[in-house]
C-alpha cells in the first residue's frame, strides 16, 4: 500500500467483515472514522457509540455497502443425541 492509498484521520469509512479476525462491530456495518492508521496494514477507528476499534484494512470501505442491513446470522441446530433401544440416561447425582 503506498501513501496516497493511506487512510487519512477524520475520514469516513464503513465496516464490513471480510476477513474471521473482523471485530463483531462490523457485523452491523456502521459507519465509522478512522482515528489513525497504526501500521501500513491496520486502521485504527472510532465506532458511533465512541468506542475505538483496531482492525485489518481489508475489513473496512470507503464506500458505504450496497446492502445497508447485515445478512441474516442462521440458526445453529444441533442434532439431539438419541440412545438406542433399551437405554436409558444416567443421572449424574
């Protein structure tokens, strides 16, 4: 990256998980301001609420995404364990 690609501070900028190291802020999508660029590849920013988070430039976009709303998470189901015929659960206690 050289410098004209930098991020400049004060400027507006969007979150948007690319990358599993995202922050979970970015799983809403707000639009942020960056604080400062801490090495050639992380980008320090101010979230709406004030907090500040340190993240992976690759996860944050000058443009705001096509998208506004973040995809919907799906329901994680875990398959019920079922003993087989003739067994019975043992209490613990």
């Amino acid at each position: 990256m050289n410098t004209a690609d930098a991020y400049q501070p004060g400027q507006e900028v969007w979150l948007v998980p690319t990358l599993m190291t995202a922050p979970t802020a970015a799983y809403r999508r707000p639009a942020c301001e960056v604080t400062r660029m801490t090495t050639t590849s992380r980008v320090l920013l101010r979230l709406p609420d004030g907090t500040e988070v340190e993240t992976d430039i690759r996860n944050v976009r000058r443009t705001p995404p096509a998208d506004p709303t973040p995809p919907a998470r799906r329901p994680t189901r875990r398959p019920g364990m079922a003993l087989p015929d003739g067994y019975r659960e043992q209490a613990l206690w």
